[in-house]
C-alpha cells in the first residue's frame, strides 16, 4: 500500500519532465533525386552556372519553434556553397571542376535557438564536357626509311581527355585523308604508311601529317559539344642507297672559243708554219641550281601576314596579300607547283603549277569555317616544289592571317528553362533567379540586355545586363490564390539577335492562414456514446501549414469530454456512460455544456483560432422509447432534414395509393363488371394485413393512429353482376401493405374504401406517451386519406 503513492508521485515527476523538455529538431530524409531535405546522396553537375539555386535544406522542430539553417566547410576547403538561413536555400557561389574536386564535404545543421543539430553531407560532382583532348609527348617528329614496307607502323601518338563517359573517350583521324600517303588507326593512334604508297627521299625528303583527336562528345551548360585538337607529326625521310649512278647534264659540251687569231702549225724555227681560220660557237646550258623563291613588296620573304574579318563571301579574293613566287632557273627546271599546307577545305591557291614567275592569289573556298570564335588566327605553310627535275627543289612561306570579330552569333541561353522557388511572402525586389546567355561575339556584339514578357511576368522584373530577376516593388504573392508563374525571358544584342528561355517560378507555402472554424458559436446535439465533430479549415496551400490539431482550451468542468486532436471529434470521457453520472459532475444538473475549442496550425510559426461550442447531451435509453423524439433531437441542428424525411414518406404512401387505385380502375373497366360497394364499418378480419415497418418513423407509444381502420359493406346479394352460371365473381386486388405507426396496424382502402374511427375499447384508455409533434403527424395523415377518399368516390 505504501508504494502507490510513491509511484504516483514518480510518474507525475516523469511526465512534468517530459512536458518541459525540448526535442531537439531534425532534417527531412527526402531521399535520391530530391531538390529538398538533408542533401542526402545529392549530385550537381559541374557546369551548373554560379549564383543558380541548386538545394533547399528542409527540417522541423517537434515543439513547432521556427529554426535557421547553416552549412560550413573544413578550413582548408573552398566554400562553394551559401544557405539562407530562414529558408535552407542554397546557393552555388564558386564554380565547380569535377577534373579538379569530384567531391565536396560540407557540414550542414538546422537549429531551433536551443538545440544544433549537424549532419556531415558528401556532394557528388558529376562531369560535363567542359575538357579538349591534350597531345602529349610533343613534339611528333620521326625518321623513316624511304624503302621502308607500305602498311607498316610510323609513329604513334597519344592525347587524353580528363571527361569521363563519352566526353572521355579520344578517337584519331588525318585533317587530310585524301592526299597523304599515311593512315590513322582511329582507336590506338598508330600512323600507318598506307597500303600501296611508297616513300621516295629523292621525290621528298619531309611530310608534314595533321592529325585531330576529338572526344565522344557530351553536354555541356544544357548544349551538345564536341571538342578536338590537332597536332603535326613531322615524317623525314632517309635516305637509302636505291639508285644507280647517273649522269647528269648530258650531252656534255665543251668549251670552244672563238678568236681571229690564226693556227698554225708547228713549224721550223723562223719558217712560219700553215695556218687555217675556222668559226667556234660557245653553248651554255642551264644547270638546275636556284629553288623557287617567294618574294614581298620589299623583297624575297618567308612569311606575308593579312587581317580580315569572318565569314568573307565565298569566293572572295585575298586582295591583301602580295605575293609573287620565282625560280631562276630556265626551262623545265623553272616548273614548280604550289600549294598550301594547313587545315584543308578552307582556302585554296592559284595558280596551282607555275613556269618561272606568278603571282599567288589565295581564294576564299569556305566561308563558314572561317570563324572568329573558333580560331582568333589561321596559319598556312605556302609550298613551292619543282616538278620535273631531280632534286625536287621547294620553299616555304608562312601566311598568317588575324580574324576579325563580326556580329555572326545569337545570345543563347545556357538553359532552356530555370526553375525558382521564393517563399509566397518574400517581399518586394526580392531575387528570384538569375539567367545567364552568352553571346560569343566580341566588343559590343557580344553584349546581351534581358528582358522578359509572358502573362505570368506581371509580378517580375529583370536587370538588363545581370539577368537577375527579381520581384516588382509592390508584388504581395500569394501561394494559396497563385502557386506558380510561368514566363519568358529574352536575351538579345545590339542588333536585334535575341533567343528565348522559359523561366518556371513556383510559391512555396509559408504559414500565413489562421485556421477558420464553419461558425464562431456552434451548437451540436450529443446522444451517450456517439461523439459530435467540429472542423476548421486553414487556407494553407501546403502541409503542415494547413493541417489542423484540435484541443479543448476551456471547460466546466473540465473533466468532461476528450477529443480527438486529428478528427475533430468530441466525445465523453470513458467514464461517464449515462446521465446520471453526468449529473453527478455538474451540480446543476444541466445537459448543456459549453466548450471552448481551439484549432492550431501545424506550420511554424504556429496559429490558431477558438469557437464557442454548445453541447446538447440526450440519453439513448430515452432515444428507444421515442423513436420519433430522438430523431427530431438529432435533427435538430438540421430542421430541414426532418421536414425531408417526412415529405418524403407522404410522397411515398400518396404514389402507393394512386399506383393501387389506378391499376384495379383500368382492371376492372376491362371485365365490364362492378364491383360492390364498400364502406369502411369494421376491420377485416383476414387476410391479415401485411405491414411496412419504417423504423425510424415508429412512434413506440403512440396509439392516436388506432382510432382509423377500414370497413367494408357486405355485398349486396340483390346486385347484378353480370355472371353467368356459378362463377364467382371478381374480387378487388390486394390492398398494399399500409406503414406500420407504432402498435397499431393500418390498411390501406381500396378505390371505394374510406375511413371510420373505430369504437374506443371497454377497458381503461392507456395513458398517452406522444409528443405534439406525433399527434400533428398523425393528424396530417388523416387529412391526406380523407381528401383521397373523397377522390376515389368520384369513380362511382
């Protein structure tokens, strides 16, 4: 006996504990691929543009306290990210390189003033392909005998791409496939000599081989981008002994003078010898001793250098370039060809052979290659090469040609769309989001101004040089009448080049409803053991904002009634289970109770509202014994029920009558006989009446309804019924079965039945029990059979 006081005292001193402790608050595990909750397993792609929303931290406090948010990083980390500390949104605010950091680290907790909670997060960068393939080992130069087998390997090269997937991946390929003597195994870049093709260091002693490395390509700031890169393997070529010796210059010629001098022969001395004149001609033939020559304004010159601006028309002749190109040898050892030597396909030369001396023209082929920002500068080798002689002699000329920008490009967006979500109660000039769309032309071409348009941007602005957008001054949003926005921003040059993005801004909810009850003073009728419902509504767009928590704040007695804290509803305490026991808590003895209901708010900060709630309280036992009384008390707060109900059963029996009295009409027009006459003088006595019991319209002590029955004449023996011989003659239908009104039984007349009281019985009457409201009743059912009988008499 002695511990239940002691254990009385434990548990009130654990749950005074418990009532003022505070939970510490914690952050939603929303799982892969959310954009909200604790950054669980959450990836970025590296090219995601600074200043872009990219996460929002969500979390809740047990006790509904507001809480703040914060992320941090180790000291010797970059901090890459920021979070608003009221709303968890996080910021990218420093680029990400996944070839640099593939993983970031942060601390990330959430606060409610008296308890931190952190979490350690891992954020998984994921690549774009924002790398170019990389030659190392540079420079390619190789020495290859000139007798050295067709298909054999020459060299090999090798470029890596630090992408991962596709954008990885380096595949090799010669700029000029077509006019070489090598092949490029795409997959090991291994330059192969091809087959069938035959070096020859006396035809040419060195081969320049362009060779591109280009990745698998990939996205990039929401764009398909491939890259490339080119490096050039120098092949020289040795010299091996495969040629016999041979003469050269041939025929020979001599060295004849031609004199006025005589000959004479040799004679004796002092007798002049005979003496003969003969003409000598001289011949000098050309030996191949000069190369071609390039030559500038000012003289021979090995490299000529032009600015132009991009994409010239096709066909366009370098008018700034003044070349001229000579071999001083004569004859077929002045014949040389020329060509140029860079990426193919671009420009081409003329003329293409040349004798002696000519000046070079170099045409436009290929306009749109011809791209500032794909190359600021073009470098071409200009080859000279003799064509018909030995030594094969050649020369070289750079020409190196300075692009210029022109306003050839349209601003483009580096995302088709932009998502943002702002709390509906952001004020105004708030930041929304920022776009971003680059122009790559230069100077004034390449600047973009912003603007944007569409039904939803009403309520937005944008800077026209940042693309930040942000909230008109005066905009008040509101989540619960407009949740989302969606408009078009457009980025456009000072030409008029513009492109589009569709911007999506959604609302997030913020608790800005109170929860609404129906009416302030409510009044309910409770019958013992079934509980009454009360409901308030909160205009939240979003939960926990608009999920409502009952609780009685006020009640005498208090000890009354609990309710349910989710539903609404309102029910007795277990204890009390009758009248009685209710009485002997209020000294009174009433059977209305006040209550004072609150509705609160699951959002944070946390509103609530209160109602005055009126409580009839009425006991089932009572219910029972008056059916029609209990369903008049729990109609009461509905009076246009009651009146339906009974509506309907009227319409019901009067459809019933007239149905019946129809049918045995049409019946017996159709025999041509008469049928007697009927009067209601006393109750029939078989069949028994069958009876509709219509349980919740029984009035269990009422006999007013017993003083109506039917009576019916005997039939008049006197009366012809047209039969012939012995057949009976024809009865009327069946009367349908009437609604049973308590005890007593009715029956419905037939077309020429009509209604007598019945004769009070000798014994003592039995006490009425019915309220007004059932004598009424039954008073407007006589009034209805009457007025029907009166109907059916109209047919005889």
């Amino acid at each position: 006996m002695g511990r239940g006081p002691r254990a009385i005292l434990a548990l009130g001193l654990l749950f005074l504990r418990l009532a003022q402790a505070n939970f510490a608050p914690h952050f939603f595990d929303n799982g892969v691929g959310s954009t909200n909750g604790n950054m669980a397993l959450f990836s970025l792609p590296e090219d995601t543009p600074v200043g872009s929303h990219v996460y929002t931290l969500n979390g809740t406090d047990p006790e509904g306290n507001p809480v703040s948010y914060h992320i941090s990083f180790d000291p010797s980390a970059r901090s890459v990210f920021s979070v608003d500390p009221n709303f968890g949104t996080i910021t990218l605010v420093e680029e990400l390189d996944r070839e640099r950091e593939d993983e970031i680290e942060a601390t990330i907790s959430i606060s409610d003033g008296l308890n931190l909670v952190a979490e350690k997060v891992t954020i998984l960068v994921t690549d774009a392909n924002d790398e170019a393939p990389r030659f190392i080992q540079e420079p390619y130069v190789v020495q290859v005998p000139e007798d050295i087998l067709a298909g054999s390997s020459i060299a090999k090269v090798h470029a890596v791409d630090r992408d991962t997937g596709s954008g990885g991946s380096v595949t090799y390929f010669l700029q000029n496939p077509h006019s070489t003597k090598f092949a490029m195994d795409r997959h090991s870049g291994v330059l192969r000599l091809q087959p069938g093709a035959t070096l020859d260091y006396e035809k040419a002693r060195t081969h320049f081989v362009t060779v591109v490395a280009k990745d698998g390509g990939g996205r990039l700031r929401g764009a398909d981008v491939v890259f490339s890169a080119t490096a050039t393997v120098t092949v020289n070529v040795e010299d091996v002994q495969d040629m016999a010796p041979v003469f050269v210059g041939t025929p020979y010629y001599g060295y004849v003078y031609e004199d006025t001098l005589p000959v004479t022969e040799v004679s004796s001395a002092g007798t002049p010898a005979a003496q003969a004149m003969v003409p000598v001609t001289i011949r000098i033939v050309d030996l191949n001793n000069h190369p071609p020559t390039f030559y500038g304004e000012s003289g021979p010159q090995n490299r000529f250098e032009l600015s132009m601006y991009e994409h010239p028309p096709q066909g366009e002749i370098l008018r700034g370039l003044k070349i001229t190109v000579n071999d001083s040898d004569q004859g077929a050892n002045a014949k040389f060809n020329l060509r140029l030597v860079g990426p193919g396909g671009i420009f081409r030369v003329v003329p293409q052979t040349v004798l002696n001396e000519a000046q070079v023209t170099i045409i436009v082929e290929n306009s749109a290659a011809i791209d500032f920002e794909k190359f600021k500068v073009l470098t071409f080798k200009l080859l000279a090469i003799e064509v018909n002689t030995p030594e094969k002699f050649s020369s070289t000329a750079d020409v190196v040609i300075q692009l210029l920008d022109t306003n050839d490009n349209v601003p483009k967006f580096t995302s088709h769309y932009y998502v943002a979500r702002i709390p509906e109660n952001a004020p105004g000039g708030s930041n929304v989001v920022a776009v971003t769309a680059v122009d790559p032309d230069t100077g004034p071409w390449g600047e973009v101004k912003y603007s944007i348009y569409g039904s939803g941007a009403d309520y937005f602005l944008i800077h026209s040089s940042s693309g930040m957008i942000y909230t008109q001054p005066w905009a008040s949003l509101d989540a619960e009448a407009t949740a989302r926005y969606n408009f078009y921003v457009k980025a456009e040059d000072m030409e008029g080049k513009y492109s589009l993005a569709e911007v999506f801004v959604t609302l997030l909810d913020v608790n800005d409803h109170y929860p609404q009850f129906g009416k302030r003073v409510q009044e309910k009728t409770m019958v013992l053991g079934t509980p009454v419902k009360i409901e308030a509504t909160d205009q939240d767009a979003e939960e926990p904002n608009n999920l409502v928590d009952y609780s009685i704040t006020h009640a005498e007695p208090a000890n009354v009634f609990d309710i349910d804290a989710h539903t609404g509803e309102i029910r007795l305490k277990n204890s009390i289970r009758s009248l009685d026991a209710l009485h002997n808590i209020t000294p009174n003895g009433d059977r209305t109770w006040s209550l004072e209901v609150q509705a609160k708010d699951r959002g944070s900060p946390s509103f609530s509202t209160t109602a005055l709630l009126r409580i009839d309280i009425v006991d089932t036992e009572m219910q029972s014994r008056s059916p029609m009384a209990a369903f008049l008390m729990q109609t009461k707060d509905n009076p246009m029920k009651a009146v339906g109900v009974l509506a309907g059963i009227m319409a019901i029996i009067v459809a019933i009558t007239v149905l019946i009295s129809t049918a045995s009409f049409w019946r017996n027009k159709k025999s041509n006989k008469v049928l007697p006459v009927r009067r209601v003088l006393r109750k029939r006595p078989s069949p028994a009446p069958r009876t509709v019991r219509i349980k919740w319209l029984k009035f269990g002590r009422t006999k007013a309804a017993d003083k109506f029955v039917l009576r019916e004449d005997r039939p008049n023996e006197n009366c012809n019924n047209n039969s012939l011989g012995s057949t009976p003659p024809p009865t009327a239908p069946a009367p349908p079965p009437p609604p049973s009104m308590g005890p007593a039984h009715w029956t419905v007349p037939t077309v020429s039945g009509s209604l007598a009281p019945r004769q009070p019985p000798r014994s003592p009457k039995p006490k009425a029990v019915g309220s007004p409201v059932q004598s009424a009743l039954v008073s407007e059912l006589r009034q209805k059979f009457e007025k029907k009988n009166v109907h059916n008499k109209a047919y005889f």
